[in-house]
C-alpha cells in the first residue's frame, strides 16, 4: 500500500473566502500514483473548513449569509470566547462547514458526484493556514 501526505497553504486575502481546491487536490493525487484508495483532505486550523459542493458563486453567497445568520462575527462582546482574539464566529462556523472530506479514488481519479468540488472555506483569514491531503492505496 502506498502512502502520500502533502500540506496545501492559503492565505485568504479576507476574513471569510471559499477557495476552490480540486485542482491541486488532483494534482497530489497524480503526485501519489495511487489509482485505487481514499483521499483525505482536512483544514489543520479549527477555524477553517474543507467541504465539498457544487462551484456556483450563488450558493457561495448564500452560504456565506446563512453563516453570518447562525453565528454573526459582531458585535465581537456577544462571545465568552472572544477577549484576545475576535473570532468566537469562525469557530462556530467551522463547526457547521466541517472539519474534513475523504473522497474514494477509483481508475486513479477522484470518485466525485455530479458537480461536485472540494473547497477550502475560511472564517477568520488574511494568514497564512494550510490544509492537509493524505492518501492511502494502490
């Protein structure tokens, strides 16, 4: 069995941005030479998130309004977590998003649904984070 770990970096250029990141998931994948296995990819900082959905700016904007409904960045004094740092909502809102996708892979490629992407959503930006691809198989 074959064994590839690589860390993907960002730097969201705002507080919250979903960046699609299929490509350079595909790109470890070929990196990998596994053809048949699981693929992880999770967000190594506990406010940020991976997710797969559909590649349309419409619901991006709509999930980005449906956060800011269930957990609003201010005012800041709403959260006990809040003192040092601002960012009780980016926590929440990670915990809603997830933490992690596997994905099978099959005949050497990701064994997506129709319209399905991995993204990288992140809710407390403007530094640098990373995520981490882990894939196991043949």
């Amino acid at each position: 069995m074959k064994s590839y770990r690589k860390e993907l970096w960002f730097c969201a250029s705002k507080r919250r941005e979903f960046i699609n990141i299929t490509g350079q998931v595909e790109q470890c994948l070929k990196e990998s030479g596994v053809k048949e296995g699981l693929c992880l990819v999770n967000a190594m900082h506990i406010t940020a998130s991976v997710f797969i959905n559909d590649n349309e700016g419409g619901l991006h904007a709509d999930f980005e309004r449906w956060l800011e409904k269930l957990a609003p960045e201010k005012p800041h004094s709403q959260y006990d977590h809040n003192g040092a740092e601002d960012n009780a909502d980016a926590h929440l809102k990670r915990q809603v998003m997830g933490r992690e996708v596997v994905v099978a892979i099959t005949g050497g490629k990701l064994d997506f649904g129709p319209w399905e992407s991995i993204f990288y959503g992140e809710f407390d930006g403007m530094r640098k984070k990373r995520v981490l691809v882990k894939i196991i198989g043949e």
